[in-house]
C-alpha cells in the first residue's frame, strides 16, 4: 500500500470503564434496520454527497455519491470488521431518514474493540444537535455485544464530529497522521481507524 497523501486523524476513544450515562434520544428520533439495503444506500449516498470528511470526497469524486455508498456499504468485511444484521441503523428523525451509523468489531480483536465504520447525517438535518444520537447508539449497539474498547477517529478538519464525541464523553487521544492509500476510498481500508 503506496500512501500519495496523509490525513491528519483526532482519535477518541470509549472503554467499558466510562460510566457515563447516555443522554436519552430526543422526542420524535427512533431507529430502524434496513431490510432491503435501499433506505440504508440513498441515506449514505445523499450524506456522502455532502461530506466535509476528505476521504468522502475523494470517494465521491471517483465513484459518484451513490456508487461511493455502495462500495462503503459492502467493504467491512474485507478488511476484517464484522457486525450483526440489527446492529446497523438509520435515524428516523420526525418520519424522515435523517441518517445512519455504521458499527463493526475488529476481528483480529476477537470482537472485544469496535469502531464506526461510517456515520453521518443527511445536509437537511445537520446542525441540529443529531450527530450525538450517532454515537449514543454506537456506544448502546458495541457496549451490549460485548465490546471493552471503541476506537475511533475523525478527520482534523471535521470540527462538528470532533465537537460531538468531546459534548458526548468520549476520551480524546493524541492527533495522529496517518497516509492514505492512492487508491483509497471510503469503505476502504480506512487505516485511520486501525489504533495499531
Ligand atoms: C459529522 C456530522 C455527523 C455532524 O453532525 P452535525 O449535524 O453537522 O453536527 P451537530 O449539529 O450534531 O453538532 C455537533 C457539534 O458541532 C457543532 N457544530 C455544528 N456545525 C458546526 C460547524 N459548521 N462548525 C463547527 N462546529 C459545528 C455544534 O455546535 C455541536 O457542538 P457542541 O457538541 O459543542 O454543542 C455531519 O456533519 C455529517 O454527516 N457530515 C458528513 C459525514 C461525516 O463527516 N461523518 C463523520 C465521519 S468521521
């Protein structure tokens, strides 16, 4: 793997030791699985299309939004990330596909760290607080499955993600700078979530 660039990654972290307590979602937010992958690939599709994260818009630019969505969708398990069928969801916001989150466990982890495989929100409904519900739901689905560590990271330049996993109590870890694959799209080997 040539990198032709690097990414600069703020990595957070949730273990089983925080405490916390999560914030219940707010009236008119609920959560449903895909059955038919559809919903799932228009809500990723529409949130990749509009994405500030560099990696989405090298994708986009490549592949076009849904085809990106597409790849993102299928890609976990070839680079070793697992998940149940319930695990992945799309936020229902007021009756409306507002957006998605995307848990996995590592497998050389024998399911014991997690990360998100992708997230985000709809444009529509960006700027309204949403992007906490992602990770409640990310810590809720890897937490009950069993999970001691979620690791993950988000892009130097993504300032609402950075400023939601820090309102959410998610513990910060140093910045680190990470090369990108020439051919690297999301759903990709995202090396920016390996932690080793
Ligand atoms: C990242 C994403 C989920 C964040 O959701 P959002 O609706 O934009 O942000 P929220 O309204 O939930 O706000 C989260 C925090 O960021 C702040 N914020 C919102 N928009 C902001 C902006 N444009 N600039 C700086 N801060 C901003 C909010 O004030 C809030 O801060 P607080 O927690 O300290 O109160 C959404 O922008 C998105 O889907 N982006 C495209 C996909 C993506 O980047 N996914 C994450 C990959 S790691």
């Amino acid at each position: 793997m040539t990198p032709n660039s690097t990414y600069l990654k703020v990595p957070f972290e949730w273990t089983s030791a925080n405490t916390r307590s999560l914030t219940p979602d707010p009236e008119g937010a609920s959560w449903k699985i895909d059955e038919t992958v559809d919903e799932l690939l228009d809500v990723v599709s529409q949130t990749l299309d509009a994405s500030r994260d560099p990696a989405d818009a090298s994708s986009v630019a490549k592949f076009g939004a849904r085809q990106a969505a597409q790849r993102l969708l299928q890609s976990p398990r070839e680079w070793k990330c697992s998940y149940e069928d319930d695990w992945w969801k799309i936020l229902i916001f007021h009756g409306e596909a507002a957006g998605f989150v995307l848990p996995v466990t590592y497998d050389e982890e024998n399911g014991s760290m997690g990360t998100i495989f992708h997230t985000g929100l709809v444009p529509r409904f960006r700027s309204l607080g949403l992007s906490r519900l992602l990770l409640r739901l990310t810590v809720t689905t890897l937490m009950s499955a069993g999970v001691l560590r979620i690791y993950c990271d988000t892009d130097a330049s993504n300032e609402p993600m950075i400023r939601s996993f820090t309102s959410e109590g998610w513990t910060r870890l140093p910045v680190r700078e990470v090369p990108v694959p020439v051919d690297f799209a999301p759903g990709e080997p995202d090396i920016s979530n390996d932690p080793r």
